[in-house]
C-alpha cells in the first residue's frame, strides 16, 4: 500500500473509533468532556514518562486514561458541591491539569519529542511513517493496528452494553431499579472515551479527534429516531467526512485535520439549514403554516359564533 492508501485507512478507522462513543457524550450532555479530556490525558502522558522514562511505553497510554477518569471524577466532584454548574466545574479543571502538563514540559521535558502543539494538532500525513515491525516484517504503520485495536474495543461495547448503555443515559434511576449500575456504566463510557482519545491523537492530533467524535453525533442527533440509528448514522457521517476531507486535502494540498473538521462543520451546518424535521427551513415553513392555520381557525370560529345572526 502507498502513503495515501495508508493515510485513508487509518483516517476511517479514527472516525469510527471516535464517533461511538460520541454519540453517548452528546446523548448525556457531555460534549464539553470529550474536549477535557483530549487536553488533560497530556497530563497523564508526561507523569508517566517521567516513571518509565520511555515514550514507547504501553503504561503512557494507562497514565493518560487514568488522568481522563481523574478529570472526569474532579469535574462531578465540584458539581456535587452544587456550588458550580457542570460546564463550570469541567472549566475549572480541564484547564489546571492541562496547564501543569504544559508546565512539566517546559521545565523538565524539553528536550524531549513530546510538544503541546504537536499534541494538539497533530499530523496524520507522518503517521504512515511510524511503522509496526514484527520478527523483522513490516506490518503496516502502528497507528493502524493501535486505533484498530480500540475501533473493535468500541464496537463490542456498543453491541454488548447496548441495552445498559441506552437505558443508563436516559433514566439511571430505572437503571438502578433493573440491577444495572449507572455511575459504573459511566466511568466504563469515560475510560472508552480516554483510550480512544490517546490512541487516536497520537496520530491525528485531539483538535480532530474532538471533531469525529462530537461533530458525526451532533449530525445524526438532528434526524436519528433511535439511538442505534444515531450510531449508524453518526459512523457512516464520520467515515465520509473522514475520507473526503482527506482527498480534498491530498488534492488542495493542506492539513488533513483541518480539511476533514471543516467538511464536519460543513455538513453539521447544512444539516442544521435543512433537516426536515428540525431544521431552520423546516421550521419556517411550520411556523408559516401554524399562521396560516390559526387564521383559517379563527374565521371558522368566527363565523359559527355569529351564524343565524344578522
């Protein structure tokens, strides 16, 4: 396979990996988490290098997980205190995790090839480059087989907890009642979130991954009746966006990430225009009915409450 054959694959198996989990954060409410988390898991990437001292270390995949658990558990904890809203408490603390990574690397990693920028940005045109060597075989770039790995860790969970999953978001106390475990459910969605987060912007950078997996969502809650066609809509939204912002940028020659977060907003912002249901069009068209209705009704009124009258 070439580089851009090589580019493709592993651009559509991102937009799956980050689109399932997706749609359960946009279903709880939950979109400003992902953004969170997609900053704070550096935190977790530099204290775990400082103990192994290895950037190739698996355990820097566990530290940026755990710290994504971490801001999420520190986020509902000042949210219990009822003092501060839910997007109060995640801006307090996305923020401070993030700053104090951007801090240790400054002061302790810069001579290292971890940067913030890079983190944030990333460049999936050089993840071709990274290859997977195995008893001296090259197996094909090792961001193909790590977003692989936690793409089909996401679709099991999606198929095997989907009742428990649908149930927990929509009524946890009705959950609770059946047996299942709401508050286990969700920190199960949040350590999904986090490995998919770090697996994935190793490779494309978390600005597109907070694309793929709130944007296709965002799209298929417009229109999807159910919450399985929300997940089928939201993948099939992500995979297109995902390969034809990336042919665009092959022929434009420009950022892959940048291309393929505007062909989503694009999409997102047509979809708003012109949903049939819910869209800006639509719902013009319906207020100018209910005006035309409610004159037609007022004149009937009007007229049976005056017939046989002079």
């Amino acid at each position: 396979m070439n580089a851009q054959t090589e580019i493709l694959l592993i651009i559509t198996v991102v937009s799956v990996a980050c689109s399932i989990p997706g749609v359960f954060l946009v279903l709880r409410r939950m979109s400003m988490t992902a953004d969170a988390i997609t900053h704070t898991v550096l935190l977790g990437i530099v204290a775990a290098f400082f103990f192994t001292k290895d950037l190739t270390s698996p355990l820097l995949v566990l530290g940026a997980a755990a710290t994504g658990i971490l801001t999420v558990w520190l986020s509902e904890l000042l949210c219990r205190t009822r003092l501060f809203a839910e997007d109060a408490s995640v801006g307090i603390i996305f923020p401070l995790l993030f700053s104090l990574a951007v801090i240790l690397i400054t002061l302790y990693g810069s001579h290292l090839h971890l940067d913030t920028d890079t983190v944030l940005l990333g460049e999936i045109a050089f993840a071709p480059f990274d290859r997977l060597i195995l008893n001296g075989l090259d197996a094909g770039p090792a961001a193909l087989w790590s977003t692989s790995c936690i793409c089909l860790l996401n679709l099991l969970m999606a198929i095997c907890l989907s009742k428990e999953l649908k149930l927990s978001t929509f009524d946890p106390l009705l959950a609770t009642f059946y047996g299942f475990r709401p508050h286990l459910l969700h920190y199960l969605l949040m350590t999904s979130v986090s490995l998919t987060v770090v697996v994935s912007f190793q490779a494309v950078g978390a600005i597109l991954v907070i694309a793929l997996m709130i944007g296709p969502a965002a799209v298929a809650y417009l229109f999807a009746k159910s919450v399985t066609k929300m997940i089928i809509s939201a993948v099939l939204i992500a995979v297109g966006a995902a390969v034809s912002g990336t042919q665009a940028a092959f022929f434009l020659n420009t950022s892959i990430a940048g291309m393929v977060a505007s062909v989503i907003g694009l999409v997102f912002m047509m979809t708003l225009i012109a949903s049939p249901q819910v869209g800006i069009i639509a719902k013009i068209r319906y207020r100018r009915h209910l005006h035309v209705r409610y004159g037609e009704e007022t004149l009937l009124f009007h007229v049976f409450t005056h017939q046989n009258t002079p």
